[in-house]
C-alpha cells in the first residue's frame, strides 16, 4: 500500500515513516528542503527506506505542492504544520501554514481518486483551551474543542494555528467527501531519531544540562512512538473515526523532576520548580477512545527514560 506523510523530517513523522516502513507501507514523504541531509539522512537511513521510500519537496504554503506527494497514496498523514511558542508575527509563522497548509493539502486530496483516508495530527492545543474549569474529578474528552476567540485574546497562538487549521480540515472534509480522523497528542516525548532538538523535547535537554529548571506547571505527556502507532491505527482501523486524544498521563511538572531524579541520580538537575506558587490543578484525560483503536501508552516514566537516554547518545548532554 502507498501513503503519504507531510513534514516527514519532523520528530513525530520521523516516527511515523518508521513505523510505516516497518509494516511494509511504500511512503511518499514531503519534506520543505529534500537537499538538507540534516533532514532526511535520518530517514534515508531507515529500514526499508532503500527500496520504498520517496522523498518529495513541498510546501504548506505553496498551492499545489502536494499533488504529486497524494497522487497514488491510499492514506495521507497530514502532520507538517510549525510547532514553536515564540513568534513575532503570530498570522505569519503559525497561522497561515497551519491553516492555509491544511487546506493545501486537503485540496490535493480532494483532486485524486486513490486518498481514502486522511489523518490529521491536530493537537490537544485544539481540545484543552475553552475556559471549562479544570479540577480533579473533569475528564477532558474529545468533545471538547478549544475556542479560537480564548487562545487569540490569551495570545495562545500555536492553540490558536492547531484549532483553526483542525476545525478548517473537518469542514472541508464534510464538504468534500473527504474521510478525516484526528489525532490530538499531548506534550510528546520519547527518542529522537532526527539530528536536531524539536519544540517538546528541547525543554527536557536544558533541564538535564542544568540550564533551565521546570515551570510549576501541569503537562499531558505521551510518548512519540504511541502517537506514531496512533496515526496508523487511526488509519488502518476501517471504523475510526472522528477525534482522538492521545496523553498517557497528566503530569505536574514537579512528578517529572522527581522520575529523573530517580532514574538519573548523576544529572545536574534542579531540586524543584521554578517558582513556589501553589500548584494548578490536575485534571484527566479520557483514553477510552485511543484504547479502542488497540493503542496502549507507554508511562511517562518509560518516557523520559528514553528520551534522556536518546540526548545522550546523539551527544545533547553538556
Ligand atoms: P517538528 O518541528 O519536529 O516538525 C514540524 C514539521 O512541520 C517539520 O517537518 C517542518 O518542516 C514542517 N513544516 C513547518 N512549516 C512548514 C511549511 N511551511 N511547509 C512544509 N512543512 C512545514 O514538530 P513535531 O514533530 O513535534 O510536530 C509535528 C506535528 O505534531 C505538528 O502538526 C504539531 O503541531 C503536532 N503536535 C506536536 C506535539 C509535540 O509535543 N511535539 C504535540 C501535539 C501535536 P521543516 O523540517 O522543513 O522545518
């Protein structure tokens, strides 16, 4: 079977093309700079890449781009789209290319016959941010979706991109005949098999190189191998459908430094967090539907193993 990954040099679709190739898949991958062998020597390298993978430039932006990537495939995993908090121009870096790019794509699948499924990797940037109070006893669930007005006064502007750009795929998708599924990971983590640090596991190498301590802050972790299983399974499952969230656990902040503490007694790592104010609240994240699809977590502590283990190795430790 031929799919089609967007953004395939990035951490998660790194992931993914491994996984897909792993199963047999021939992938045609796009990537922004197909000459920059800092971003698909790691992919030209894997098991398989040999004889099925194909890479193709493209761009969110550029009308068109990705005809020929979709033309053939039977599956299309859409997961390019910027992942970075800080921005000057908000419409520019994160907006358009989350938005317009979704849309691009969507459109090129929507002029071939072979597409028939995408799956979109949205957020819990676009579940999480609507104002519902969050307390022990609330589950977050994927009826939920965050509210564009919240994250643009908030100035929460990666939500903002991942919420437009998810509730533009579902209309279009309705509009269009189009069969969409979603899936809406937590904060990702897990080993990098790209040469550079992305935006969800940079934090964790300054951390352990001592050079930043942790905000008193609650996160939803999932590992990087489960949110790649979870787009294939969302893909291969004929019933899947609609949203899945997909986070092992919720997390404060304070829980994370106290596992590395423990599994890396050796590390420079801050005694606590960095302010004193009282914690925010936990809350859940409902599993039932990732489950469903056959998905298992992996526990963040498992994790963060293996992520640190993985800076390690391609030498991100000071
Ligand atoms: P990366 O930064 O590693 O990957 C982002 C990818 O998007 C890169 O391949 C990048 O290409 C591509 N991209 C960005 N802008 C454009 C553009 N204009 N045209 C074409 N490609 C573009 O991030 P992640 O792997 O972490 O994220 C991948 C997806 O997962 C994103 O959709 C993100 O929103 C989502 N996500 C990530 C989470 C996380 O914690 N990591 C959590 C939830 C969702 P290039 O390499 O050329 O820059």
């Amino acid at each position: 079977k031929v799919v089609c990954v967007t953004g395939a040099s990035g951490y998660i679709a790194s992931w993914l093309v491994k996984l897909l190739l792993q199963r047999g898949y021939t992938v045609k991958a796009s990537v922004r700079d197909p000459n920059d062998p800092n971003k698909t020597e790691h992919l030209l390298g894997l098991d398989g890449a040999k004889e099925r993978l194909h890479l193709f430039k493209a761009d969110l932006l550029e009308e068109g781009s990705f005809d020929s990537v979709v033309d053939g495939c039977e599956g299309v995993f859409h997961t390019a789209s910027p992942f970075y908090f800080s921005v000057t121009d908000p419409q520019a870096q994160l907006v358009d290319p989350a938005l317009k790019g979704t849309l691009n794509v969507l459109r090129s699948c929507a002029k071939v016959l072979s597409v028939k499924r995408v799956v979109i990797t949205s957020s819990m940037a676009a579940v999480a941010y609507n104002g519902k109070p969050l307390a022990p006893d609330v589950t977050v669930d994927e009826a939920w979706f965050s509210d564009p007005a919240l994250c643009e006064r908030s100035k929460l502007w990666y939500m903002l991109s991942k919420t437009l750009a998810e509730e533009a795929a579902w209309k279009f998708g309705k509009e269009n005949g189009i069969d969409i599924v979603a899936v809406n990971p937590g904060l990702v983590l897990g080993p990098l098999l790209q040469p550079s640090l992305n935006t969800s596991v940079e934090p964790v190498a300054k951390l352990v190189n001592g050079a930043e301590t942790f905000p008193n802050a609650i996160y939803r972790w999932v590992d990087v191998r489960d949110v790649a299983n979870a787009h294939i399974l969302a893909f291969e499952n004929p019933s899947a459908s609609g949203r899945y969230c997909l986070v092992a656990e919720v997390v404060h902040c304070s829980e994370v430094l106290k596992l590395l503490h423990k599994l890396f007694p050796d590390l420079k790592l801050p005694e606590k967090c960095a302010d004193d104010k009282p914690f925010p609240t936990t809350y859940k994240v409902s599993k039932e539907r990732a489950q469903s699809l056959g998905l298992s977590f992996t526990s963040v502590e498992v994790s963060l193993k293996d992520t640190v283990e993985s800076l390690k190795e391609k030498n991100f430790l000071s």
